[in-house]
C-alpha cells in the first residue's frame, strides 16, 4: 500500500476517525522531538561545562578594566569640553 492511497483512505473516514490519526501523529512527533531535545541539551551541558574552566579571567578582567578607563578620561574629557564651552557661549549672548 502506498502512502497516497493510505492517505486516501484516511480522507474517506468520518472526522472523529481523522482527528485520532491526527493526534496519533501530533504525540509520535512530539515524542522524537522530545527525544532529540533530551540528547542535545545533555550534550551540551557537558560541553559547556569545561570550557568555562580553562578560561583565563584575569585577562579579561584587564581588559575590561583597560576599557573602563579609557572610558572614564574620555568622559572627563567631554566634560571638560562643556565647561569651556558654557561661560563662553553665556559671554556670547549678554553683548
């Protein structure tokens, strides 16, 4: 029997008989879904888990903090740049 025939054949059936193929096939597929998801999040918990050991952190907190300060004199910059700025443009609009 082929798969159109069987198709077919399920098509002639009344509705109450092709929602239980319908729901057969919804629980079967959610089974091998299940199934895979199971697998996958198994395997990469055990691949992420030793990663995460042999990462050197004081490198990146180096940076991080080579970041942070980079940041901060440009802030202090841009500050600076403002406060020149204001008496400047207040001596500007009184004349």
């Amino acid at each position: 029997m082929s798969l159109q025939n069987k198709i077919e054949e399920i098509r002639k059936k009344p509705e109450h008989i092709r929602l239980r193929y319908v729901w057969a096939l919804v629980a079967v597929s959610m089974f091998f879904i299940i199934i895979i998801w199971f697998f996958s999040l198994k395997n990469s918990q055990t691949q992420t888990a030793s990663p995460l050991n042999s990462v050197d952190t004081s490198a990146i907190t180096e940076q991080f903090n080579t970041g942070k300060q980079s940041l901060e004199s440009a802030s202090e910059g841009f500050q600076n740049t403002l406060t020149q700025q204001a008496p400047d443009n207040s001596a500007n609009n009184t004349q």
